[in-house]
C-alpha cells in the first residue's frame, strides 16, 4: 500500500510539471502571435497605398507603360494557392480550396477544359485536396515555401510568377488566401494578382468630377515603370 500512494504521488508530481511546461508554452506561442499579428496589421496600410499607387500609374493611360498590366485574353490562367502545411485548424484550408473550386468550374472552366489552368501550391494542405482534380497542371516547386519562409526564397516565387506574365506563359494571375482579421477570423479571399488593375478615381460629393489623386512621383512616372 505504501508503495501505491508513492506511485500515486509521484504520477501527480508528473502531471504538475507537465502542467507547468504546457503553460510556459501556451505563453511563449501567444506571444509569437501577437508578434505576428502586429506585423501584419502595421503592414497593411502601406500595402493598400502601394497598391493604390500602382492603380494609379496605370491609369494614367499612355504617359507611363506598365507590363505588368497589359490586359489580355484570359487563355492561359494560374492560380496561387496559399494554404498551411497541417491540418486540425478548422475551416482554414478548406475555405480557400472551395474557393479555388469555384473559380475552376464557374469562371475558368473553358480553360480547365483545355488544360490552360496552372495551379502554384504554397502550402501542402491545398495540393493534398486539388491534387485529386483532372485537367490541371499544379507546380509544387515552391509547396516547402513556408518551412524555409525567407525574403529571397519568397522573391524567387514571384519573380516566378512576373516572369512568366512577362513572357505570356499566363495571362492571368489569381491568388486564393486566408486575409487574417484577427486570431479567431480569417476571411477566404481571391484577388487578381496580374494584370495590374486600374484604380478607379474617386468622384467629388458635390461636382460629381474625377478627384485627381495626391501622388508625386519622383522621379516621373514613366522613369518608375522602368525601373
């Protein structure tokens, strides 16, 4: 008997030490997130203003040429897949791949059909699933990309992608992601990635006229686009 209640203390100990790592763990990862989670959101704005900027560049018509928005006929399509490389996160790969679905069945099926649709699988979760599709050509070049996540080796992947629009290899460029909201909310999201949109001009509440955007460009405009 004495012996159990030893085995019994001694399991309990165990327990309370595993407790303890679990709990230093919990905090070290909340605290990389948060981390994470602060990048991100001091990112964003400047993201939307270069985006803006680029919108505006290529709206401006023909004092400045921009390759990367040559409008095309969409005959050769891919699609960058970003999706985690586990699973047990709930619908977060899932949503994104049900959104490249959609977009292979509904918008880009004559494509699909003819075998012009390319996939760039960033992320092992969203190969594992659309791997299983007929008539698409799916690169896994780049599906380790977040193992070794780095500024080159992310370089390296778009100028993939801008190379190959330059040499009209695809004429459009799709990207199906996770936009992250906040720890518990991510929004499935696909935007166009190339060619370049144009940016609307905003209108005047009271002329109803064409606002011209605030941007100075130093150096000009055409001297940026070939750069």
């Amino acid at each position: 008997m004495p012996g159990q209640l030893k085995e019994v203390r001694s399991r309990i100990q165990a327990v309370k030490s595993t407790q303890q790592i679990t709990k230093a763990m919990k905090l070290v990862a909340a605290s990389k997130l948060r981390k994470a989670q602060d990048r991100i959101t001091q990112m964003r704005p400047y993201s939307a203003k270069l985006n803006d900027m680029l919108g505006n560049i290529v709206a401006g018509g023909t004092e400045a040429k921009i390759d990367h928005a040559e409008q095309r006929h969409a005959d050769n399509v891919l699609i960058v897949v970003l999706t985690s490389d586990r699973g047990l996160c709930g619908g977060f790969n899932t949503n994104v791949v049900k959104l490249v679905k959609g977009l292979l069945n509904d918008k880009y099926r004559s494509q699909r059909a003819a075998g012009k649709v390319q996939l760039l699988c960033i992320g092992k979760k969203g190969y594992d699933v659309l791997r299983k599709e007929a008539n698409l050509q799916i690169n896994i070049d780049y599906i380790d990309l977040f193992s070794r996540l780095s500024f080159d080796n992310a370089l390296e992947a778009a100028e993939l992608v801008l190379n190959g629009f330059l040499d009209k290899k695809f004429d459009v460029v799709e990207v199906a992601y996770n936009q992250f909201r906040n720890q518990i909310t991510q929004i499935p999201t696909v935007e166009q990635f190339l060619p370049i949109a144009k940016l609307d001009a905003p209108k005047s509440e009271k002329s109803g006229k064409n606002i011209k955007p605030d941007f100075i460009y130093s150096p000009t405009k055409k001297a940026l686009c070939a750069n």
